[in-house]
C-alpha cells in the first residue's frame, strides 16, 4: 500500500468521523474521580491554536472516545490512544481524534484518552489503569478480544504508555466496580517520539520504570533530531536486555510533535510501519 495516499486521506476520515461525532460514544470513566475534590467540569481549551493543534488544558472528568472501525473491518483489537503535551495539556486532535480515525479505517476500535492535566502524571496514570480494565470490561460489545487491548502514546502520552506498560500490577486507586478485577498491562504498546523515558544516571532509563520479561511488546519511533530522542533509545536498550519483543525506529529528521500529518518525514514513515508491526503480532 502506499501510505502517502493514505496520509492524504487522513483529512478526509476525520472528517467523515467528526461528521459522527454526535453518535460518538463518550466514557467517563470514573464514578468517583480519585484524588479530586472539586465537582466534574467538561474539559477547558487553551487559548493555544498555534499549528492548527487544539489542546485541552484541564481536565477533571478523564473521559474516552470511542472510535469503531466500519463494519466488516473488525479485526477484533482494541487501542487506547494517549495524546501528548508534557503534561500540561493534551494535544487531542493531532495525537489523539486524528490517530484514531486512522487507526478505525486499519479496523481497530480506538479509544482517545483524556487523562488528567495539567500537571498530574499520578492521576494520568490512574486514569491509564482505569482505561484498560473498562475497555477489557466491555470488549465483547465492541467485538474486540480483552486480550487484544493495546495503547499507543505520544511525547507525554508516550511516556503515560511506557509507565502504565511498567506498573500495571499496582494498586493506585481504590476498586469501583467488577472492571478493576481485571488486569491493566496494555497487551501491546507503540511508542512514538516518546519523552521522559531518561531520567537516570548520565541520562540512562528512568529509575523507577520496572522492565522486566512480563512487558508486553513494544513498537518505538524516533528522530535523531528530536531533543528528546534519546528516550527511545534507553527504553530499546532496556527492553532487548530484558528479553521483551520491540522494534525501534530512529530516523534521520522530522523533530518532535508531528502526529501523523501529511509533509513531515519522520509523520509519513512512521504509521506505515506501525501498522506492519501490528499485522506482524497477528492484529
């Protein structure tokens, strides 16, 4: 397939499912929001529109947005996407509506994730627990297997994604109903332009992250370019010394923050890669 064609026809799924948007199923997914005080608002905009990226500056209310593949495409796999913004906001149509709607014309059921910002990786990463068990929960509704429920991350998103792939055994929030019997470990995690990842000694893995032969397969893209760069790197080096499946990409050029918009060359080579690992593990 040429994926080129297929960038240029991201606008044109988005908008047909933006078009849907009023039949979009939203999730909220807490009864009780743990660790806020304050009564559920609908998420804030920023002021921010610079590079046509809309982004959310506050959230209180984490929800999800389901976006399901047209019928006949099931592949029967769930993915949770987490946008990017260093934790302050959530850059929630380039990483996350527009991610979707091309990861539903692949025929997977996707889910956006609107975690908790700004300025709050515990409870964004509570929200990321919560987000797997309730789509494991009703999996059969969406006609995916809970044991194809993934995620792919974003900057930020993807260090959420890294952690949640790390700490999925720990209890971080009081049980609130039947889903949270289940297991949080996404069954497989895309890492693009991951961030934060690097926090060591001589900027090595991040101390706390747990990586050990029970993390599920990792997809990981990248630009030499990228400041943040480097996060691939010592993730890629972790996972091959802990004997977990991953594949890294690191290209020459094309910086930090493209999503997959059409014109950027790290944004055309990135998806179509992607999408072969992904067919590769059987999804």
């Amino acid at each position: 397939m040429n994926y080129r064609m297929l960038f240029l026809m991201i606008a044109g799924i988005t908008a047909y499912f933006n078009a849907a948007a009023q039949e979009r199923e939203i999730i909220h997914l807490w009864k009780d929001v743990p660790g806020e005080t304050g009564p559920k608002k609908p998420h804030e905009l920023s002021d921010d529109t610079s590079r046509d990226v809309t982004r959310i500056s506050r959230v209180s209310d984490p929800v999800l947005h389901v976006y399901r593949p047209a019928p006949g495409k099931n592949r029967g796999a769930g993915i949770i996407v987490c946008p990017g913004g260093g934790y302050s906001i959530l850059a929630i149509d380039l990483e996350g509506h527009e991610v979707a709607a091309w990861l539903a014309d692949l025929g997977f059921t996707a889910f956006v994730l609107e975690y908790r910002v700004p300025k709050k990786p515990l409870n964004a990463l509570q929200d990321f627990q919560r987000a797997v068990r309730v789509v494991r929960s009703r999996a059969e509704e969406w006609g995916i297997q809970s044991g194809k429920v993934g995620a792919i991350g974003f900057s930020a998103g993807g260090d959420l994604v890294a952690r949640g792939s790390s700490f999925h055994e720990k209890k971080l929030y009081p049980p609130q109903d039947k889903a949270d019997s289940l297991t949080a470990k996404p069954s497989f995690s895309l890492l693009i332009y991951p961030a934060y990842l690097d926090k060591g000694e001589n900027r090595s893995i991040t101390p706390d992250l747990e990586i050990g032969s029970d993390y599920p397969p990792v997809f990981l893209f990248a630009t030499a370019d990228d400041s943040h760069g480097n996060s691939t790197l010592v993730m890629a080096g972790a996972l091959r010394d802990a004997k977990v499946p991953a594949e890294q990409h690191l290209y020459t050029e094309g910086g930090h923050g493209y999503g997959l918009r059409p014109g950027n060359p790290a944004a055309d080579a990135w998806p179509g890669l992607a999408a072969k690992w992904l067919s590769q593990l059987g999804l």
